[in-house]
C-alpha cells in the first residue's frame, strides 16, 4: 500500500467517546446539556480568562466579538492580510471595512511597526492573528492602540496555548477568539469560542448568540441576535480535548523538534521561529522556499504528493482575494506576497510519528537539492 502522510488530522485518544455517548444516551444533543457550560469553564481556566462562550464555530466567534464591540458601517478595522478569510470576512459581515497590513519577516504575523500609519478617524480596532501557532508580539501593538484608543481582538484560531511573555493567548487584547476545525490544535469537528475579561463584552456575546434573547425574560428579544450556539455534542468532544490539550501542544512542539532537526542547516529553506518571547504551538509547521531556489513552490508541492505527502500553501493574502482587492488598491505587501508564495504547511498534527517527519523531510531535501544540481 502506498504511504499517505495527511497535512492534518484530528487525534481523538481521550474520553471523546464516553462523552458523546453520553449525549446519545441522555438525548441532550442539541445546545442544552452539561457540556456546553463544563466546556466554556474548562476553557476559561485554560485562557487564564474569566468567561467563554461557545458557538458554532471560528467564523462566527469573529463576528460575535466584533458585533460585542459595537463595530458597524463605516468603521475600519485593521486586519494582517496574510491570514485566513474568516477574518476579513468578519469585519465585511459587520458591514465594516478591513484594512490590510503587511507581515514581519520573522514571524509571518503582522508588523507591528506599520500600524501606526494604517490608523484613520475611522479606526475602531485591530485584529490580530497569531499566525500558524505564533504569537503575535503584543507589547508594541498595544502601545499603538492604547494610543489611539483602539480596541484589539485576538484572533487565536490557530493558536491553543500558545505564550507571549509567560501569557496565554487569548488573555492578550479586549477579546479573543477560537476555532475547533477538525484540523484545530484541538477540536469539536465545527466550533468556536470567544474569550474575554470584560463583563459586559461576555454578556453581549452570550445574547447575540443566541438570537438576542434577554438573559432573564424567555423568548424576549431586545435586539436581533444569531443562532450562533454550539451543541452539547460538540461540547463534549471539545471537553475531551481540552483534558489532553498539554499533551496535544507537547506532541506538536515534538513534531516541530524533529523538523529542525532535520531541515534547520538546509540551504535554501526558512523555517518557523520561536521568539525568545514566545511559545509557539506549531499548528502549522511551515517551510519558505527561498528566493535562490528557481523550482516553484508549487513544483514542490506536486513532488512531495507524488510520496504520498499531503501539504497547504500559505493563504493567498487578503489583498488578492477578489472581493477585496479593491480596497487595497496601490498599496504594497511586499513580505506576505513573498511569503504567500514561497509558504508550504508541512504535515503537522500529534498523531505524526518520527519516522513520517523524516520521510517528509528527505522528500524535501531531494528536491531543493535535486534543484541545486540543475542550476
Ligand atoms: C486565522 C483563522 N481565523 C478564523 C478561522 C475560522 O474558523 P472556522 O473555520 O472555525 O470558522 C480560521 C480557521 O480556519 C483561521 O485559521
């Protein structure tokens, strides 16, 4: 049988089972049960936060704290454009207008250092994406917006656990938001989460999720709301999760190990770092192909799945994308098109074992060497 190594996939080792089955045979499986409030306190210990809430996915998380932070037509908020869809896509559903930032170099998230000159009037706030399981450095982009009065959202999609200066993502701007794809550090196959120490931020997220009912009068709407909500089934998934989320982290930061180890004097091949500040998650262990190297990235990709290894490219940056192109209109970004380009996700989930990493390595290896011979 051919090898299939997949770029990602869920590890379900714990009580995932028990609990689930459990649902089945109290026949809470809608929103209602235990799960949903023993999930959200779970998390909120793991944040180092006061309250979470749960929905129905990352997407929804983003717009529900945008929505909690009153953000409407007409405000801009700024947003990397190297990142995920969802994000920009949070800001257009709020009616709102995404402006686009260009990468660090080292660490692929936002720079911090042009934040500053994407701050207009109508500014409302910023969100932040801790980019394939690094953090984002929060200290100067919160000096800005502290500043200028400015908001900031994190978005931790991709970023369970991870650390900026000893502190958790997720308890590092006003509001943070989660998503639990099945390829998420962990997982409830569909699910979000939204985390913050605000009061009045968490109280307005829990009525907007669940079609603006008022918290202490049945079936009275005071405002129009989503059904946004999360099922007890997929609360019990993510509960079982969470009681092995150190475990998931450690096997990720191991499977990361092992890529350095074998990639790190490769010329030709940038690899992810970890700031002296950080804890990276890894969700994504990632290469850049460097700019030496004529084989196109995608030549790459082809060769690699011809062994059966599965990889992504980074995200086509924001500022492509049709239906935002427009607003970036003479703008340059020049560090995340470069990266866009050049970026692969190397296959990066805990159930990996070493011998699967040096398979994707030496098939990596071949090829930038393969392509060293010909130049
Ligand atoms: C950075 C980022 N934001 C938001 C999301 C959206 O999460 P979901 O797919 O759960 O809606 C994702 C998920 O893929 C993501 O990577």
């Amino acid at each position: 049988m051919t090898r299939f190594i997949p770029v990602s996939a869920p590890f379900l080792g714990g009580n995932e089972k028990k609990y689930v089955m459990d649902c089945l045979e109290s026949t809470w499986i809608s929103s209602g049960g235990q799960y949903g409030e023993r999930f959200e306190r779970a998390f909120a210990d793991f944040c180092d936060v006061k309250y979470a809430l749960s929905c129905s996915n990352g997407t929804a998380a983003l717009h529900l704290a945008l929505l909690a932070l009153g953000v409407g037509p007409g405000d801009e908020i700024i947003v990397p454009t190297l990142t995920f869809v969802a994000t920009a896509n949070a800001v257009t559903y709020c009616g709102a207008t995404p402006v686009f930032i260009d990468s660090e170099p080292e660490t692929w998230n936002l720079d911090p250092d042009l934040l500053e000159g994407k701050i207009t009037p109508r500014t409302k706030g910023i969100i932040v994406v801790h980019l394939y399981g690094h953090p984002v450095d929060m200290d100067p982009v919160l000096s800005v917006t502290h500043h200028h009065g400015l908001f900031v959202i994190e978005d931790a999609a991709e970023a369970h656990g991870a650390k900026y200066k000893g502190r958790r993502s997720g308890s590092l701007g006003n509001i943070a938001t989660f998503s639990f794809y099945g390829n998420k550090i962990i997982t409830t196959g569909e699910g979000g989460m939204v985390v913050t120490d605000d009061s009045e931020l968490a109280r307005k997220v829990r009525q907007l999720k669940g079609q603006g009912m008022d918290a202490e009068r049945r079936y009275w709407f005071t405002i129009v709301g989503y059904n946004y909500r999360m099922t007890n089934i997929q609360a019990a998934i993510g509960l079982a999760q969470l009681e092995k989320v150190d475990w998931h982290i450690q096997r990720r930061r191991e499977v990361a190990k092992w890529y350095y180890d074998y990639l790190q004097n490769v010329p030709g091949l940038t690899l992810p770092v970890e700031k002296e500040w950080a804890r990276n998650v890894y969700w994504m262990f990632s290469v850049v192909l460097g700019e030496s190297l004529s084989l196109e990235r995608d030549e790459v990709m082809v060769a690699l799945k011809e062994q059966g290894i599965e990889t992504r490219p980074f995200f086509y940056p924001m500022h492509t994308l049709p239906p935002y192109r427009g607003l970036a209109e003479g703008q340059r970004f020049p560090v995340a098109d470069r990266l866009a380009a050049r970026g692969i996700n190397l296959p990066t989930w805990a159930g990996l074992t070493k011998e699967d990493v040096e398979f994707v390595c030496d098939v990596l290896i071949k090829c930038v060497n393969w392509e060293g011979m010909v130049k």
